[in-house]
C-alpha cells in the first residue's frame, strides 16, 4: 500500500516565515523590476538588511 500524497515537513514554517518577511518589502511584493535578476538581487538585498538588523539588535 504505497500511498503518496501531502505530507506535512516539520520546518515548513521557517520557509512560511521567511515568505512573509519578503513580503513585508513593497518592491519584492510588486514586480518593479524589469529583469528577473533584478527582482533576486531585491529579494537577496531584503534578506541581508533584514538579517543583519535581527544580528545586530540588542539582548534584553
């Protein structure tokens, strides 16, 4: 009885989160771009901004 079908993935909400942090950005949200490598470049320069803010904000 080899049933495949949807299988819940244990992490899948780290990629659901990460989603909707890119999608809080108005120009990854928005297709401004003209290239496709200009819209990765965005995506790729939201996620830096984004994780070095959460790096470099202080411990309570």
């Amino acid at each position: 009885d080899d049933v495949s079908g949807f299988v819940v993935l244990p992490r899948r909400w780290v990629v659901e989160r990460t989603f909707s942090w890119i999608s809080r950005r108005r120009r990854c949200v928005r297709d401004y771009e003209r290239l496709p490598d200009h819209h990765e470049a965005m995506i790729t320069w939201s996620m830096i901004m984004l994780m070095s803010r959460r790096l470099a904000r202080q411990r309570k």
